[in-house]
C-alpha cells in the first residue's frame, strides 16, 4: 500500500508563503522586515523594524542576502520575514533621490544597528550633511566632541549601517581625496556626483 | 570553524525551506479548502515562539508538530459542527466541501475518515515524511504505539479498497 503526498500546484506554497510573511509583518508578529531594492548603485537589502529603518546594505559587498540577514538575527531579531510592503517608502524615496527628484531623505531611523557612543554621535552628526555639501572626517570628530579621533570617525562612518540615508558618503579625507567607503570608491564618486559634488 | 555556535536562521529561511512539506501534510490531513489558513497559522504560531527556540531544535519536526496541532483543530471544528452546509440559509455560493474535486487524491480522504489516531500518524509518516519516533515526540505516546496505529490505519485502508474493487 502506498500513500504518496499529496500534489502542490506550482508556485502554490511560494504565493502562500509570501502572504504569511506580509502578514506576520502587518500584525506586528515579526520584529524586522526586508526587502530587495535595485539601485543604479546595485542591489541593496533595506531592513526595517517598527521604529523605522535599521539597515540599507550594499548586497554584494556585504556578503549577499544571507551573510547580511544572518548578521541582522543575530543583533536585533531572528523574527525576520520578507515583506516588500513593509519597505514601500524607503523604496520609493531611493527611486526619487537616483532619478534626481529627491534631495533629503525623509523617514524614521532605526540606529540600533550602530553602537552607542561616539560611533552613533558620529552617525547622526553625518545624518546631518546636507545634499551637496561635504565634510572632512576631522569635521565630524569635532562634530561629535572628540576633535583628535579623526580616525575613529572614519571607522565610524565605515560601520554605517544605513549608507546613502545616512550620507556616510558626504565625509572626505581633508588632503580633499576621497577617502574611504562601505561600498567601495566607485560607489562614493557616483553618489557624489549624483550630488553635484564631482565630476565622474 | 566551531567558533561560531548554532545560530537560528532568519525566520524567512526557515519559512521557505518547510513551506511545501508543511503545505503538502496539511491538504493530506484537512483538505485543500482547509489548508491555506491552517498554513499561515501554523506559521504565524512559530513566529511567535521563534525567538525563544534554542537554536539547533529539530525546526522540521517542530513546525509539523505544530501544523499537526493546527490540524486537530480543523478536525474538533468539524466534529462539533459536522454539517456546515445544512446551516446555509441564504443559497449563496459556498466552496465545495473539504476534499470534493480538489486533485489531492482519493486517498488521503480516505485516510481523513480514519479513527483520529490513525489518520494523525498516517498523514505525518506519509504526507509530512517524520521518522516514527518524531510522530511519538509530536503525538505524546510511545514509538510502538505510533507504529501500531499505522499498521492499523494502513490495515483499515486496505479492508476499504479491497470492500470497493468487490462492490464495483
């Protein structure tokens, strides 16, 4: 006597899976919510929690999608799911900024993802830079009240977790090179040239 | 290498890797019609537990356990409420009952007629593929008294198939 299991049909436990996932999300059941998003800068993975955004990572520069969700279960949550819907306003603020049409970046921040102290002063001072202008990394160890850490600043700014919203970018060494980047310098030169800031 | 400890994997990756094998127990043990809630309330019920699961936990054989819970459910729903369509007034359209023109097979509706106890540790051997001792671990009895209700259920299979080819 053989029972065999019982026929799915095709794509019927990815459709089922998906509305799972965007309801363990609406009903506030999963503590972090991502989503892919395609950028002229690559692929990024954008992590949000209820308190906003947490992540925004450069996917193939960070290891791919599971090296980064790895990394985010194991420092906020493991109650992870995919939920596009979740991430619709980061998504279409990346479109806009990219397509020329957005200047500042207008939606709540997660900064659990950045250790307290002078690593997150240094973030949020950068948080501050507006579209178009730059700073040096010495600027922003002033800005967060430590004005001989010029290095520690830049390492800071290396731990940015939410690169691009948080203009990491906008830091450059004061020789006036570009210094260093999360995403690596094309990355830093294509954004600052978005910004009017270069030529590329 | 064992520097890193076992780690829970980010819920979707466990979500995506059981979806079809819990998918597949559920339409064998409640019916199609049934099953896509069933599904997301298992589901939702492991998320909810997930943080809290010691990592290196058999999640396969935890998230059945809790899709077969989720099934007894169905079945105790059904058992107090044994003729839903006769409670319809209002000639509206409903779906076809559990099972009716679903494509699942003839058998696993044979299967869901069963006494309870059969039919639990004949949908987890055959449609969610546990090892008899996972079924005794999910069913809270002995692994010789999984085995028993098997070989029963498959007995009592057999006796209708053979009472059908006679009648036909």
């Amino acid at each position: 006597m053989s029972l065999p299991p019982p026929d799915l049909r095709p794509g019927e436990a990815a459709a089922l899976t998906a509305r799972t996932a965007a309801r363990a999300a609406d009903e506030g059941i999963a503590e972090v919510a991502y989503a892919t998003v395609d950028s002229p800068v690559g692929r990024l993975v954008a992590v949000a929690t209820p308190r906003g955004l947490a992540r925004l990572a450069y996917e193939l520069e960070n290891g791919g999608l599971d090296e980064i969700l790895d990394d985010v279960a194991l420092r906020l949550s493991p109650a992870i799911v995919e939920a596009p819907a979740k991430l619709d306003l980061i998504r279409r603020e990346l479109d806009e900024y990219f397509g020329g049409r957005r200047r500042d970046f207008d939606l709540p921040l997660d900064w659990s993802l950045s250790r307290e102290g002078f690593r997150r002063r240094v973030l949020r001072e950068c948080a501050l830079i507006p579209f178009g202008a730059t700073r040096t990394y010495k600027d922003m160890a002033i800005a967060a009240g430590s004005p001989s850490a010029f290095r520690a600043a830049g390492g800071a700014l290396g731990s940015n977790p939410i690169p691009i919203v948080v203009p990491c970018h906008r830091v450059l060494a004061s020789s006036g090179g570009l210094g260093g980047y999360t995403g690596g310098l094309e990355r830093k030169r294509l954004l600052l040239s978005i910004e009017g800031r270069i030529l590329m | 290498m064992t520097k890193t400890a076992a780690r829970l994997p980010p819920f979707q990756r466990f979500l995506d890797a059981h979806s079809a094998d819990v998918l597949r127990y559920l339409v064998a043990s409640i019916g199609r019609h049934d099953a896509d809630d069933a599904f997301q309330e298992t589901f939702l019920s492991a998320l909810r537990a997930y943080p809290r699961l010691s990592a290196g936990s058999n999640l396969r054989g935890w998230v059945l356990t809790i899709a077969h819970r989720k099934a007894i459910d169905v079945h105790r729903a059904r058992g107090r409420n044994p003729v839903p369509v006769a409670e319809i007034h209002d000639g509206a359209q409903r779906s076809p009952p559990p099972g009716e023109g679903e494509g699942e097979g003839d058998h696993w509706e044979r299967v869901r007629a069963l006494p309870a106890r059969q039919r639990e540790v004949l949908t987890l051997r055959y449609a969610a593929d546990l090892t008899h001792a996972e079924i005794a671990s999910a069913l809270g009895c002995t692994e010789e008294a999984a085995r028993r209700a098997a070989a029963d259920g498959l007995k009592n299979l057999r006796k209708e198939l053979t009472d059908v080819a006679a009648t036909a």
